[in-house]
C-alpha cells in the first residue's frame, strides 16, 4: 500500500495563496465548480460558503493545486481566522540547482514572495523566502 501525500496551509486568503503556490511550482489550480454547483443544488452547501474566482464559483474557504504531471503532493488552502505569528515548523524546499537559483529566487519574487535571507552554512547556497503571507520556502 502507498501513502499519498497533500500538504496543507492555513490561510488568511486560500485562493491568493493557492494561485501563488501554483505559479511558484508550475501546478494547475483546481476547478471545484462542478463540485460547488453540484453541493449548491443538493443543498449541501450555502451561498454564504460561495464565491466566484476567475468567473467560476469556488469554496469560500478552501483552495487547491496539483502538480500537472502528477508527481508531485497535492496542495490544499483553508482559510483560519488566526494570523501566522511564528516560524513555519514545515516548509517546502525548491531545489533547482545552483546554476537555476537566482533566477528562480528572481521568479518567486516577482510573484509575491520576499527574500528573508540567504546562506551557504549547511552546504550549498540557499535562499529563504516568504509567500505572500510570510510562510518560508528555500530555494538551493
């Protein structure tokens, strides 16, 4: 048996975050429309719960993307009602090879993140960044 991986976010704003994190690996964002459409008319899900992204409805409080050659985990952003206030204890690793690095550093900046600093102390260069909400990701 295999154990399938997604890995979760809290989030102030799911769906920023999920366009952000799909840019940043080269996922897709999933489309629940169906599904919302299909919740909405079973009465399974309140109009409240709703809201409409990129002209499609969507969960109000979920997000998601996905690798789109399906190697990678699965990303899943829920909306908390509390901010982040400390250091991530899990954070995703970009690895891209020294010669690629800066230019991806480059590419996340221009997406939203922010450079938080960068070292070489525990081998090869590494930046660490933060998403539009301040969680880390390094890239190496």
């Amino acid at each position: 048996m295999s154990t399938r991986i997604q890995v979760a976010f809290d989030a102030a704003d799911p769906h920023t975050l999920a366009r952000f994190w799909a840019e940043a690996l080269r996922y897709q964002q999933e489309d629940h429309s169906a599904l919302v459409a299909q919740l909405l008319a079973g009465g399974l899900l309140k109009e409240t719960e709703v809201i409409e992204i990129d002209g499609r409805r969507a969960f109000r409080d979920v997000a998601t993307c996905v690798d789109v050659d399906g190697v990678g985990p699965r990303l899943f952003f829920q909306r908390v009602p509390e901010p982040k206030t400390a250091k991530n204890r899990v954070h995703l690793d970009l690895q891209v090879g020294a010669a690629e690095a800066p230019a991806e550093v480059e590419r996340l900046v221009a997406l939203g993140a922010t450079v938080a600093w960068t070292t070489s102390d525990r081998g090869p260069t590494t930046t660490t960044l933060l998403d539009p909400e301040g969680n880390e990701l390094c890239v190496s």
